[in-house]
C-alpha cells in the first residue's frame, strides 16, 4: 500500500496529523467497528474534516484516496477466508515493533463499542488478547492496562503476551470481524 500523498499531507503538521500507524489502526478500527457509518465519516475524522459533497476542488483527495484504499483493503483481507491483513506499524529506536500508534487508533475507532466486544468475547482467549492491545494504546486506557498487569498474579505470563502483541494482532481482528458478521445476521 502506498501511504505517498498521506505522508506529505501529515509531514505538514505532524504535531496535529495522525501518523500512518495511527491512521491504520483507526481504519482497522473501523473495519471491525459495530458502529454504523459510512466510510466517508471514518476518513474524514482521520483528516480532521467535514464530509462534504459540494464539488469543490479537493486538496485532500490523495490521501483520502489513499485511506479508502487501505480501509477496502482491510475489510477485503478478513472476507476473503484467507486472512491477510497486516498491521502498518512503527518500530522503535531498538528496532523492535512499536505498537502504541497503531493500539491507539484501534481503540480510538473502536472505542464506543468495547462495552459491547467485552460482553461478546467474555471468557475467550481474544477478550483477553484485546486487553493486552490495550496496553499499547497512549494515555488512560493504556496506563491502565500496563497497571493492571503490573499487580496481576501471572504477570509475567501477560508481560510476554504483551510484547508479542503484534503477532495475535491479524487473528484478533478476524475474530472481530467474524463476529461483527454473525451479530449483523442476528440483528446485533
């Protein structure tokens, strides 16, 4: 996937544009999400828009272009039967996966609806597995999850769960979409 006209567009004010990871993870999000929205309003909130349909040229239809495209491509990858998704993610100075931008979009798309993945995923080994993609995330939600594991009796068990976050991340979200197709056919 090229990332081109969203890299120039975010490299004019990283400070208040989401990075690639973020923006993946929030598409991923969306992919997964049991919100009803149209693909416009997802995009749009990344680029920190108005939808609008009036016509008017458009500096932002590279990288809107460019997100739709990664947000079809996400959706095709976990209807296909063949799970191919892969997370864009960063890596950190020790080149080690850094999974905080992309845990922090997930959970900023997704985060009307934890209540509800909780009580679908209650005692499943993904309920769990989506905790520990909380503790990526930055800020509350994060701390918390790194306390939480921090006082927990198997906590080295998560700890090495935890750092390994990115491999579960491409199961977990066919698990979530699954079940968002299953809800869909029951009415949710």
């Amino acid at each position: 996937m090229s990332w081109i006209s969203y890299q120039e567009w975010q490299r004019e004010d990283p400070q208040n544009r989401p990075g690639i990871s973020l923006a993946d993870g929030y598409l991923a999000g969306a992919a997964v999400s049991l919100q009803v929205r149209t693909d416009d309003v997802w995009i749009a909130e990344i680029l920190g828009v108005e939808v609008t349909n009036d016509g008017a040229p458009d500096e932002l239809a590279g990288p809107r272009r460019e997100l739709m495209s990664r947000l079809a491509e996400a959706r095709s990858s976990l209807t296909t039967g063949q799970n191919t998704y892969v997370p864009t993610l960063d890596a950190s100075a020790d080149g080690e996966f850094d999974l905080s931008g992309w845990a922090s979009g997930f959970l900023e798309a997704t985060g009307s609806d934890l209540d509800m993945w909780l009580y679908h995923l209650a005692g499943s080994p993904e309920c769990t597995l989506l905790g520990l993609l909380g503790t990526h995330a930055v800020g509350p939600m994060g701390d918390a999850g790194k306390a939480h594991i921090a006082a927990h009796e198997k906590r080295q068990d998560l700890e090495m769960l935890q750092a390994r976050s990115w491999e579960f991340v491409p199961g977990l979200l066919q698990v979530l979409y699954d079940r968002k197709v299953e809800l869909g056919d029951l009415g949710a």
